[in-house]
C-alpha cells in the first residue's frame, strides 16, 4: 500500500510542485534501480494501479511502453522529458547530451558513463546542480582538471561560480547528505580540504575552520 501512495501521490499538476507528476518523471529516470530492485519490480509487487493519466504515462514508460492520450500541455511537457531521459542513454554526440541537459535539466544519473570524463558535459550540468551534489562530485571534476588554469581555460570562471554557490550555504535548499539539517559551513570546508584547494584560495577563516572541522570529526 506505501509503495502505491508513493507513486500515487505524484498528483500534482503544478510542474513546480514537488509532488508533481514531472516531478515523478524525474525521479523514475535519475534513480531507476536501488538495492538490486527497479520501478519495474516495485510496481509489480505492490500492484500499482495509477490514478491518474499523468502517473499511467510515466508507468507505462517504465514498462517500455507507449501510450496515446488526449494530449494536455503538462502530459506533453511529461512525455518530452521522458523522451529526453530515453535519448540520453542512447545518446552517442557530445554536443547532443549537451543539448540535453541544458534544456531538460538532466541530472549526472540521466547521463551515460561514457560522457562524464568531457570537461564540456560537466560544464553544463553544474549550472543546475545542487551545491551538495557539486560536492559530491568535486573530486571528478578536480580530476579532470576542471580547475586547474593549464588544462580548462574556464577554470577561474567555474570555480568562482563555486564559491558563489557556497556563500549560500543559509539557503534552506542547501541540505546535508542524508540529514535535515542545512549544508553548514564546516562539512563543505572539509570537502574543499580533501581536493587540494588551500583555504586561502578559497576565503576561509583557518582557525574557525580548522575548530569546526575538528569538532565534527572531518
């Protein structure tokens, strides 16, 4: 029954609303398999039945299926990222999987192994990445040189867009890993720390930093 209002609950027809079908769209296409199990296997267990056309058309994707329905603007807009989502993973052109992700939004997840060692690609999906996720991924695009002047002529512009983002860290958007509470000051310090950037390079007061730090343990 919890597996069904899960899905069912996407009702919403507001795209901006987190619990809206476009949002379920999202979600079924960035994590499409966890613990061994996929969507596919979720509703078929629990017996989804969707209850509304917006949830069926995003089932029946699931499934590999095609549906047709008396087209709305927000089903349209549904089975446009799908079809986005469907051609990102066959997607063999670089300046395609760019296309993409700037005009659907794609996540990291969406995108083929094969384009996350292109400096290009990531430069296009840190524009709409959450400042969690830019953590989590710093160490890639460190490696890749995505900072560093001799190999990206754009370094200084992305990292400046970095610390950008981390002068926001009060935003209520702005979130821990697997916690409630915001992204506080200390845990993105401590990532910074780890690939390579001095805290002079990046603004930080060391002694109030380095305490907190030590306080939490990181």
């Amino acid at each position: 029954m919890g597996i069904s209002n899960w899905y069912n609950g996407f009702k919403s027809e507001d795209p901006q609303n987190h619990k809206s079908a476009k949002k379920l769209a999202y979600f079924v296409t960035k994590y499409k398999r966890r613990h061994g199990w996929t969507h596919r296997d979720a509703i078929r267990l629990a017996h989804v039945h969707p209850k509304t056309t917006n949830i069926r058309l995003i089932i029946e994707y699931i499934f590999g299926k095609n549906i047709i329905v008396n087209t709305t603007p927000n089903q349209a807009s549904i089975s446009e990222f799908l079809d986005a989502a469907r051609k990102a993973k066959r997607c063999n052109n670089v300046g395609e999987i760019r296309s993409l992700i700037a005009n659907y939004h794609l996540s990291r997840e969406h995108i083929p192994t094969r384009f996350l060692n292109d400096i290009s690609v990531w430069e296009v999906l840190l524009r709409t990445m959450p400042f969690s996720a830019i953590l989590r991924n710093l160490g890639k695009i460190t490696s890749l040189g995505m900072m560093d002047p001799n190999i990206n002529t754009s370094s200084g512009l992305w990292i400046t867009i970095i610390l950008q983002r981390l002068s926001q860290l009060n935003s209520d958007e702005l979130k821990c890993p697997n916690k409630d509470s915001p992204l506080d000051n200390s845990y993105c310090f401590a990532t910074l720390r780890k690939r390579t950037w001095t805290y002079e390079e990046i603004g930080v007061d060391t002694k109030h930093t380095e305490r907190k730090c030590t306080e939490r343990g990181i």
